[in-house]
C-alpha cells in the first residue's frame, strides 16, 4: 500500500495550515489499527487538507492513496474514507459559477474540476464497494455512486438491484437516498426514479422505507406525493414507535416492487461494525460524540434526517409541512417532538402562514421535564416576537418556576438574558419585568437587558431607576462601553430624559477605547428624550462645532429633537452630507429628513445622491428628499428601484411608503407590495443561514405593506 507515496514532493506543497509535508502521515495514519489514531488523521485530512471543503494540490496527489485505502478490506472504517473521496470529488462548478470566477479564484476552481474528474474516474470502485462485508463500506458507496459516477442509469439500475438483498436497514435507506440524489442531478431520470419511490412508498413495504421513499420524492418528484402525504407520514412515525413484538420485523418483508421477497441474514448495526472510536479530542471526534448522545435510545436515529429531508421537499407547502409538525409536537416521543421544535423554527423563519396552533404546540415543551426539550422550544420562542403570543402564558409559566434561568453566565464574555425572558419581553409581556429587575442588580448587568426593556417600552418605566442607579454607577474606563451601553439602551427605550445627568456624565467622560461607541450610544439616548433633555443642549452645542464629523452629525440629531433649533443643525448636517464616509453621509440625509421641511434647501443635493453607487445612501437620500420636499413622486421611483435591487432595503422603503399614505391603487408602488404580500416566502429568508431578528423584520414588513395599501381597494389586507 503506498506505493510512491515517497515519492511526491509534498514539502512543495501547502494545505490550509502551510506547508503538505505532514500529509504521508495522515494517510497512513487512515490505515492504522488504531481507532484513535485514524480518528485524529481523518480530523487533520478534513481540517487542513480538505479544509472546508477547500481542493489544494496535496489534496488532488491524495485521491489515489485514499483509492487505495478505500478497496483494502484490512482497512478498518473505510466508510469514512469513501465519504472523504466523496467530498473532495463531489463539488460542481456550474456554467453561472464559472462566469463568476475572478483572476484570484482560478486556481481553486481548477483544483475543484481536477479533483472531480480523478475521483470520478475512479468511481468504479465503488461498485464494488456496494456489496462490501463492512455496512459502513455499504452505508456510504451508494452516495458515493449517484454523486460521482459518469453512468446515471447504470447506478440506479445498481441501487434498485441492491435493495432487496440489503441486510441494513440503515443501508437500505441510503441506497433511496443516493436514487434521489440520481433524479436531482440528471433531471431526466426523475419520472423513472419517482415512479420507483412510489412503489416503495406502497403499504407493502416496512415503515422506515416507506418514510424514506417519501422523503426522497419530496425533494426529486414533489407532485408524486399522495394528496394524504400528511396522515400517512403521520401513521409511519406512530408505526415505527410501536413495540417490535407489535409488527413484523423490517428485515422479513419485501423491500423491491420488483424483486421477490428476500429473507436477508442478521448483521450487526453500521455504526458497529465501523470500529469503536477513541476518545480523541478531535472535531469529528467531537461531532460523532454529539452524534452518539443525541441518537442515544432512539429505535430509529435516522427519521430526523428523513423528515428534515421531507420538509425541505415539501418547500412552500407551508399547510402540510405545519400540520405534520403539529403531529409531530404531539408525539409521545420526547426526541420526535425536540426534532419538531427545531424543525418549526427553520419553518417559521423561511415560510409565512398561521401558525397559532403550531406556537402554542412548541409552547407546550416549556413545561416538559427533560430539559433539551424546553430548552429548543424556549429558543425557538425567543426568535418569534409577536408571533410568539400563542405561547405567553406557557413562557411566563416558566418564567416563573425556574429564575435560575433567567440570566445565563458564560465561560467568557458578559452575561445574558436567558431565552424565555427575552422571549416574553420581546412581546412586550410585563410579566418579564421581575426578570429583568432581578436582572439589573446582578454585579454585571446582561448585555441585552436594555434592549429587552426597550420591547416592553412605557410599562418597564419602574426599571428607569435601577438604569440611572446603575449607569451612575459604571467606571469610565477602558470597559465602560460593555458595561453603559446596556443601560443606555434601557433609558433609550424608556425615552426617560430624569437620566440626562446621568447620560451627561458618560458623554463628558467617555475614555478613548471604544469612546465613539459610547459617546453615540449617549447621543442617542438623549435624543430620545426629547425637550426633557434640555440641560444637555449646551453639550450639545458645543459638540457641532466640528462639522463633517459623526459626532457633530449625532449631536445635531440629538440638538434638533431636544431643542427644534433648525438653524444650529442645518448647516452641521449640509457640511455631513458631504463627508468622505458614505455612513457619515447617510447619518446626515436621515437627521435631514427629520428636520422636514425646516431643511427643503438641501432637497437639490439630496436629489443628487439618488444615482449615487451605494444603495443604502440612495435609499435614505430618497426618503429624506420627501421628508423635506413632499414630493413623492421622484422618492418612489427611486425606492421601488432599491427593493427591487436588494430585499435587505425593502423594510425601510415600507417604512416611507407606508408614511406617505394608502398608494394610489393600480400604482407600481400598489402592484410592489400586493406581490411582497402574495409572496409565501420570507423576504430575508436564506439558505443555510439566519439571522435572530429575520422574522421580526419580515412581519414588520408584512405590516408595513398591508399600511401602505390600506383603503385602496379590495384585498388591501391580504
């Protein structure tokens, strides 16, 4: 084994950590006898060598070794291999990511197309590999073949022929997964593959597979599911929580339309026969343990996977996908209903619709013993604000039986507001204000009790004191932004303008380490508080003086809002719009804006920066040309232009239109947001990511766009 392996000047080349010459060790380390030992070769093989999925030259000289490695059966965990040669040869570059490529990604796309075409050209192997002795051989090969073969029909003809003799029932349900994965990349073989799945869908078949079968229609033939996809995957799950003695062992039923039933032998489980894994403190030593604890006790560890894979098959059936969750949260089956929990957050944040049952169903969990359980619901909740409603009483229920959570501690950094007090205050609930007084008089105050304060607005008015006690309190040095600008936020909400002295002190004395942070943070704070702020306007004034800087551009805000002197700010916020920062620029267009009228000599320069290249700068320019000139016509344009451009802005375009008042019915701007609120999707929806705040953001939209509309004609609230 090994043969040349010598040979190949891996000193010449690098991974992600510099220089390849470790990487003859981390191969034979893959062969070694040792459990411990290929776990940390395989952890270095992913961490540098395919780093993030990253094709380097030593990883385009490992793909034969790994070969090598992969057909041995004196190799032990030789799955892992082949899912290692699966990820560096499975990554496709198609005609829009090649356009795309600049002059510094030609390297690694080149990397890419070579990896994919030496472990294609290899992929033969794994049809052997089909039928190894090792399951976790047989686990991972069929993936193996759909991903990487040249021969589509052939793999599938493979598949469907393996399935019947396959002993493994986790194997079996690999084998449907990589058929799906055949339809999903050569698009003219999905009709063939979906008529397969359906038969395997068929009640003749073990509830496991036909849960599988399902799933994979759902992501390659979505419009072949049964019109009762729901009931049925409803039954499945009930089915494969029954007692074994309740129902035929999976192993003694026909698994092939095609083929006759096969009585196939015994075998011990995948993860068995893989070899047992040292305790090495590795990442994916790390993630199979995490594995293991999670999957622990459950009769069937791989349902999740398919109902995750059947609700992104489902996409925008948000009615189906909503009622199969709600069965789901009513399971006897704690793990099922924290897969559930989880599984209705990633609904919610991509897919609008009503979900009032399905939020009262995740407020359930709160009250559930087993703390994973309620702790996933309470995070879920937390994400939710006002859709959260339907769960108040479950959240403050628990509020109040456990206030050892309400502030959670972290090894470091400061503390934090636990889920459920965020969650109830995000509704503005004021049975969340004991939290968060108990909260504010902890020796550090939780980074983001101010903004939960700011939520509940007028009713946390008795928190005002213990923020002015507090913030009077902090240390002017080198951590007074970490410790002031949660309390500055607090006051900000309250509008509470009795602090000033305290604000005053923080502005006068903010030090030089993150001094600007602080500073703003003050500004803003007393710029909420209006004419009650008064004995901050000499401060204040003082500040402007230095025109075309952000802190004359934040003073002057504040000055306007306290004062109303339109002629001190005027000229600080015209020298603003003109700074070199085009943050500092957009600063200065939205004070403008506040000062409406007052400033509707900057409306020519304001006009200007609608073709200026930075969006956002166009967007508020746009906004504050009607504030000051209370000509819409010119603003919408331009604002119908940004949402189409980004849907990051389209919040804040609402935000104006919806000001302006109801938009002319049969108008662009109408025919804009009839299409926001016919759409099923989020508008911040992303693929493989989100942000805590996306679904706030979203309804707000929704809100703001049934605003504007409101009055000009039928289906305005739509």
């Amino acid at each position: 084994m090994f043969s040349g392996i010598d040979e190949v000047d891996w000193a010449s080349m690098e991974h992600a950590y510099g220089p390849a010459d470790d990487v003859p060790e981390l191969l034979r380390g893959l062969a070694s006898d040792d459990p411990s030992e290929r776990e940390a070769a395989l952890d270095g093989m992913y961490g540098a060598v395919h780093h993030q999925g990253d094709v380097y030259a030593c990883t385009l000289a490992c793909i034969p070794f790994l070969f090598e490695l992969a057909v041995d059966p004196g190799v032990q965990d030789r799955g892992s291999v082949v899912e290692l040669l699966t990820s560096i040869g499975g990554f496709d570059l198609d005609e829009d990511d090649e356009a795309e490529i600049d002059e510094d990604e030609i390297e690694g796309a080149a990397n890419y197309a070579m990896a994919a075409a030496a472990v294609t050209a290899g992929a033969g192997v794994f049809f052997e590999l089909i039928a190894d002795e090792d399951p976790g051989v047989r686990l991972a090969a069929p993936l193996a073949l759909a991903t990487l073969h040249r021969h589509p029909v052939r793999v599938l003809a493979l598949l469907r022929e393996r399935l019947p003799v396959e002993p493994d029932e986790e194997v079996r349900l690999a084998l449907v997964e990589a058929a799906g994965r055949v339809a999903l990349r050569h698009r003219p073989l999905a009709g063939r593959v979906a008529e397969w799945l359906g038969r395997l869908a068929d009640r003749a078949h073990p509830p496991g597979l036909r849960l599988a079968a399902l799933a994979q229609l759902a992501r390659c033939s979505p419009d072949g599911l049964p019109g009762d996809v729901v009931p049925v995957v409803s039954g499945l799950l009930r089915e494969m929580r029954s007692p074994p003695e309740e129902s035929a062992p999976e192993g003694d039923e026909p698994v092939d339309p095609d083929a006759e039933p096969v009585d196939p032998e015994p075998v011990a489980a995948a993860e068995t026969c893989r070899g047992e894994q040292g305790a090495t403190p590795t990442l994916v030593g790390q993630l199979r343990s995490l594995s293991a604890q999670e999957n622990a006790g459950r009769g069937a560890p791989w349902a999740a996977d398919l109902l995750r894979t059947l609700h992104v098959g489902l996409d925008d059936r948000v009615g189906d996908r909503t009622a199969l969750l709600a069965d789901q949260l009513r399971s006897p089956d704690r793990r099922q209903r924290i897969d559930a929990v989880r599984m209705s957050g990633g609904l919610i944040r991509a897919w609008r619709g009503p979900y009032e049952e399905l939020v009262a169903l995740v407020g359930d969990q709160l009250s559930d013993p087993e703390p994973r359980l309620a702790e996933a619901a309470s995070h879920v909740l937390e994400e939710l604000f006002g859709l959260a409603a339907p769960a108040a009483d479950a959240l403050a229920a628990r509020l109040a039986d456990r206030p050892g959570d309400w502030v959670k501690s972290w090894p470091s950094g400061p503390p934090g507001l636990g889920s459920t007090v965020k969650a109830l205050a995000r509704l503005g609930d004021v049975r969340a204000l004991p939290a968060l007084a108990a909260a504010l008089e902890l020796p550090q105050v939780a980074h983001d009790v101010g903004f939960a304060v700011g939520h509940l607005g007028a009713a946390a008015q008795p928190l005002a004191g213990a923020l002015r006690r507090r913030l009077a309190g902090v240390e002017l040095d080198e951590g007074a932004y970490d410790r002031a600008s949660p309390l500055l936020a607090g006051l900000t909400g309250l509008r509470a303008g009795e602090a000033t002295p305290e604000v005053l002190r923080v502005l006068r004395g903010a030090p030089d380490y993150r001094g600007e942070w602080l500073r703003t943070a003050a500004l803003r704070a007393l710029g909420s508080f209006g004419p009650a702020a008064r004995e901050a306007v000499p401060e204040l004034r003082a500040l402007i003086r230095r025109p075309g800087t952000a802190s004359a551009t934040e003073a002057a805000e504040a000055l306007w809002a306290i004062s109303g002197d339109a002629d001190a700010v005027l000229p600080v916020l015209i020298e603003g719009l003109q700074s070199h920062h085009v943050h500092d620029r957009r600063a200065a267009a939205v004070a403008l804006g506040a000062l409406g009228t007052r400033a509707a000599v900057v409306a020519p320069r304001l006009r200007g920066l609608l073709a200026h290249e930075e969006l956002w700068l166009r967007v508020d320019a746009a906004i504050a040309l009607w504030e000051v000139s209370g000509r819409s016509q010119e603003t919408v344009e331009a604002l119908l232009a940004g949402w189409e451009r980004s849907r990051h802005v389209r919040v804040r375009v609402a935000e104006c239109v919806a000001r302006m008042g109801p938009v002319p019915e049969g108008s662009a701007a109408a025919n804009v947001l009839r299409s926001e609120l016919a759409s099923v999707r989020r508008h911040n929806a992303m693929d493989g990511g989100y942000g805590s705040h996306d679904i706030h953001e979203d309804e707000k939209l929704l809100a703001l766009c049934r605003q504007a509309l409101r009055g000009t004609g039928k289906g305005t609230t739509a």
